[in-house]
C-alpha cells in the first residue's frame, strides 16, 4: 500500500516550502482558518456581526470582510500588485505631489514612488498603533512600536 503524506501532495499542487507558490498558498490558508475561527468565535459569543463591530470600534462591513477573507492587512504585497501604488503612480505621470497619504489597507506603509515623492497608509489604530504626523516639513509614519519598520523602497 502506498500512502502520500499531506506535505507532498502540496509540494505536488503548490510547490515546496518556501516558493512563492507555496508561500502564497500558505498565506491563503492562514487567513481562510483565521476567518473561520473569527466569525466561529463571535457566533459562539452570541454576537451579530454589527455587536462586535461595535464593540471592537470599527464598522460592521469591515467585520464581515474580515469573516469572508477579503481583506488583507498582513503584508505589503509589492508595488505592482497594490491598487494604491497603481494610483499613485498614475497620479504622478501627470501632476507631482510629494505625499499621497491613505487608510485603506489597515496597513501601516510607508512606500517610496520617486525619490521626492511618497505613498503613505496609516494602517490603523487598533492592531499596529500606527499614525501619521507632519512637523511642517515632512511626514512620518509613526507607531508606539519604535522597533516597527513599514517602509518600502522603489528606489
């Protein structure tokens, strides 16, 4: 009898660990259970998507992203594949601006598009701490996480 072990049926169908086929498949599955266990873990607390919304300080409709896996708040998953970037970048083939400054990843992100010009995501306040803060002269990404680093270089 022949028996195939889980890990090479996957190394078959995604690749081995460590691929971006694999690793790609590896982030899919962790946000799958992560969603599963979040709406399995407020159903069991007796709580309606919009009660826990409340309850956390966010918006029902982000709650049940979260439940349905489309949102993606873990990784900065490169330039070409941001919408937000791809904006940018269309922005300044026709007027420059030296900061485009956002919230909608839930991500904290500080991105270099030119070397005078930078894409900047608040993140959020809930899970990374994270702000933005403008000394009259340049904004920074902040969080209470000092050891935290959210920048991405283009350049």
């Amino acid at each position: 009898m022949n028996c195939t072990t889980l890990d090479e049926l996957l190394d078959v169908q995604y690749g081995k660990v460590g691929t971006p086929e694999r690793d790609e498949f590896d982030k899919e599955t962790q946000a799958f259970c992560l969603a599963a266990t979040l709406k399995e873990e407020r159903l069991r607390a007796g709580l309606t998507q919009e009660q826990l919304a409340e309850r956390i300080g966010t918006k029902k409709t982000y709650i049940s992203r979260l439940e349905n896996g489309k949102i993606e708040a873990d990784a900065f998953r490169g330039a070409e594949k941001e919408e937000i970037v791809r904006f940018c970048r269309e922005v300044l083939q026709g007027q420059h601006f030296d900061y485009f400054i956002f919230g909608h990843r839930h991500l904290p992100i500080d991105y270099t598009l030119s070397p005078s010009s930078r894409y900047i995501n608040t993140g959020d306040w809930i899970t990374y701490y994270s702000f933005a803060s403008f000394d009259g002269r340049e904004v920074v990404l902040e969080t209470e996480d000092k050891n935290q680093d959210f920048h991405f270089d283009l350049l």
